[in-house]
C-alpha cells in the first residue's frame, strides 16, 4: 500500500533559526496536504498543494510540490515559539474515493526562545 | 460554530469491555473519517464514510465497526477492546472534492487507555 515518510522525526531550533521537513511517497500522489497539531490539540489544516512543482508560501512558511508528485517539503524561516508543534503531510492517492489521506509519521518542531 | 464534535475526550476500559465513540459535525460535510493516533506513527485511517449509510474500511479496520445512520454522525465502535487499541482517536470530516479544497476538519480527540 502506499506510504508516506517523513524526515526528521524531531528537530529542535533557537529561534530565528529556519526549519525544514521533508515527505516522500511510495507513490505518486494526486494531491498532498500539509496539517500541525499541537501538544494535546488536534491536526490543523494549513495548505493543500496540487500541481507539479508548486509553491506556495503562507507569511513565513514555503510549500513544495515535487515534479514527480512523489515528494514535498515545508520550509520555516526565522522560527517563532509560536510554530513549535508537529506537522504532517499528507498524500491522497488518484483516483481515490472518499478522498483518503495517507499521513506521514509527522515532525515534531520544538522552538527554544 | 462547533465543527466537529467527539465524545468522550477521555475513557477507560477494561481489556473485553465495549464502547462507542460518537462523533457528529454540524458542516454537512458528505465524507467522515475514523483515525487513530499513537506516538510516532502519525494518523493512521481506520473507517471512513462518503455519505449516509455507506461505510469503508481504511488502513487499520481490525477489531472495529462504524456506522453512519445519519448525515452528521459517524460512530465507532469496539466491541471487545484489547490493550493495542489503547491511543488517541480523532474524527475529521470533510466535502467531496478531486481539486477543490478538501481540508479535513478534525475533532479534539478522544483519549482511550484499555488496561
């Protein structure tokens, strides 16, 4: 079945330092969406990336869809306290009913002051 | 403006007893999802629905059921609960949609320990 990776598991930054976090599917995917959870909340929606090669960026956060649709990245630039939480892509599949997601494992941001 | 709405937050069971989780959202959203959470591994699928009356099994469906009787409710069950099935369980919903935006909107969660 499909899979969806996601590197680091953990990463620790000062802030005003920038964070990266990489997904990868087993598959090529039809759409990939992008979630962060808080400590004790639950996954928010924060993008949703459709196209080959897209970027799109939110105030200091950049989005990347691969051209293959296989891979994608989120990219923070000078961290805020207020970005730690984990955040998750996840990958739907073409031709999917029900509009399925496959989460990956998630990367967990903590950001020191 | 509750979205979408699970209870209860938190349960306790005993290995062999049986519960359901209620979860009903007030979007209309068409599609709902069952998902579980434990340390690591991210939001696993467990059942999901894409409307009243039809259900579907997702990644993980072993050892629960779920049912949509009406449009706004989707509930899961566990009819004999193991220790494995001890982590955080989260409904989401959302509309049908291949290139509109199909955000999923997620409950808070609900946090269940099977001693």
């Amino acid at each position: 079945g499909q899979q969806v990776m996601q590197i680091p598991q953990y990463q620790h930054v000062q802030e005003g330092e920038d964070f990266t976090t990489y997904c990868n599917s087993s598959t090529t995917l039809s759409n990939i969406q992008w979630y962060k959870q808080r400590p004790g909340g639950h996954p928010v929606f924060l993008i949703q990336l459709v196209k080959s090669g897209e970027v799109k960026k939110q105030k200091r956060l950049t989005f990347q869809f691969g051209e293959a649709k296989k891979n994608s990245s989120l990219h923070i630039t000078a961290t805020q306290t207020t970005d730690a939480g984990t955040y998750f892509c996840a990958g739907g599949r073409p031709y999917n009913a029900g509009n399925m997601l496959t989460f990956g494992g998630g990367t967990r941001l903590m950001v020191k002051p | 403006n509750a979205g979408v709405t699970q209870t209860p937050k938190f349960r306790v069971l005993k290995t062999g007893q049986s519960m359901t989780l209620l979860c009903a959202q007030d979007m209309n959203h068409e599609y709902m999802y069952w998902y579980r959470q434990d340390p690591g591994m991210g939001l696993r699928l467990i059942h999901y629905s894409v409307g009243e009356g039809t259900t579907a099994k997702g990644e993980v469906p072993d050892g629960y059921n779920v049912s949509r009787l009406k449009k706004q409710n989707f509930l899961l069950g566990l009819e004999s609960a193991a220790p494995s099935q001890t982590s955080v369980y989260f409904c989401a919903s959302t509309h049908p949609g291949l290139y509109d935006i199909s955000a999923q909107h997620f409950g808070d969660g609900t946090r269940l320990s099977i001693l």
